[in-house]
C-alpha cells in the first residue's frame, strides 16, 4: 500500500474548505491544528465527550483538550507550523477563530509546562496563551510557559511577548533572554532569566524526552560520589 504524507497546513485548509462547502464541522468547531506527537499517556478530549487516548495524526478542532501524564510528552502542530510542547502532568484547550482567510490561536493552559516555537503572524492573526492569571500574546517567539496555581513563569528564548496579569491589566514585555513573573496577587515583572530558566525552557523545546538516573557509588575508601547519566526515549 503506498502512503501519502500530506503538510499539515494543507489538510487544515482542506477540513475548512469543507466545511466552508457545507459538510458537517467538527463536533468542537474548526480544526486548529494536529497531534504530530505522543509518547507514554497523553488524553484528548473534544467538547461534549469524555478523555480518550490521543492518537498521532489526529485533528483538534477549536474547543478540544489535551492533557499528558507522569513522564509523557505531546506535541501539537497548528496550521501555520507553530509547535506547542506539553511536558508532563500538563493539560490546556486549543480554540481558533476563523476570519476570512485568517485564523487566530489560543492556548488555554489549566495547568503544566509547555515549550512553544510560535511562527510570525499575519497580518489580523494573533496567536496568544492563557491561563487563570495570564494572557501572553506572542508573534514569532519561541520559549517555556510555566502555569501553576500560584503564578505564571514565561521564559522567552526567542522574539518578544507581553505578559498581562489579569487581576490588575497590568502588562510588560518580555524579549529574549528574559523571564515574566505573573502572580495571582496582581504583581508582573520581567527580569533576566536565569542560567536555570535558560535550561529549563531549552529543555521545554525538546521533541523528546529528557531522563535522566543517578547512581551513588562508593569507593574502597568509603567515600561516595553520584554518577548521574541523562538519556532520551
């Protein structure tokens, strides 16, 4: 049997031409973007539904979820090449909205880390993460999103964000090399990232996995050292 691999940005126009001709949207509305990649558990779930085992190669329609558990990684790919990376125990919804010929993006973090490579927008598009605390509006920028239950921590490798917390409308801008802090009290900040933000959010852009094992050795003499050794799947 012959395969035929076809780009994902031509198979989305393709979904929106149909429906567009009168076939049946997606139950969550407009297709957004693709699952181009799954290792160990990783859900989707459309609206209405209930969490299935996410498949490479399947389309998230506008309003669809996708969550990773311990150790999984997802990756997803929207219709303009932008890659979203969810790390571990992460768990967001992607929404798009269609004008015309332009689709703007979003991704709703409920909680977890993600690393993103967001490609330039058009003109009338945005591509933006939310979360309970934050808005970042992001066009062509690349880096690390952090979201817990306490703050938001936005580290930018690439490009230039702005940060806005949400309690207070306060906003900052966030270019590379630097970090955003948003907090649920109100506070926003930008400062340069760390030597640890640098790696954590290289290690976010990672498309596989990043292990690593310690083992404690002891010598004759009794003194111990920890031999560490990082692997990928």
């Amino acid at each position: 049997m012959n395969r035929i691999t076809v780009p994902v940005g031509l198979l989305l126009s393709a979904l929106m031409i149909l429906q567009g001709a009168g076939a049946a949207p997606p139950p969550g509305g407009i297709p957004v973007a693709l699952v181009s990649k799954v290792i160990l558990e990783v859900a989707r779930k459309e609206m209405g539904k209930s969490w299935e085992k996410a498949i490479r190669g399947q389309t998230l329609a506008s309003g669809d979820m996708v969550r990773t558990g311990q150790g999984a990684l997802a990756i997803i790919k929207f219709k303009d090449n932008s890659l979203v990376r969810l790390r571990e125990r992460t768990e967001l919804t992607i929404t798009g909205k269609q004008s015309g010929t332009t689709l703007s993006k979003s991704v709703e973090i409920e909680t977890g880390v993600v690393g993103f490579n967001v490609q330039k927008q058009r003109a009338g598009e945005e591509f933006r993460f939310t979360s309970p605390t934050s808005v970042a509006s992001i066009r062509g920028t690349a880096g690390m999103l952090n979201s817990t239950a306490a703050s938001d921590t936005l580290i930018v490798t690439e490009g230039l964000t702005a940060l806005l917390n949400k309690i207070t409308s306060r906003s900052v801008d966030v270019p590379a090399g630097f970090t955003g802090i948003s907090k649920r009290d109100g506070t926003v900040q930008a400062r340069p990232s760390t030597a640890d933000e640098r790696r954590a959010a290289l290690d976010a852009l990672r498309d596989d996995l990043n292990k690593r094992l310690e083992i404690e050795l002891r010598d004759p003499q009794g003194k111990t050292n920890r031999l560490k050794i990082e692997y990928n799947d």
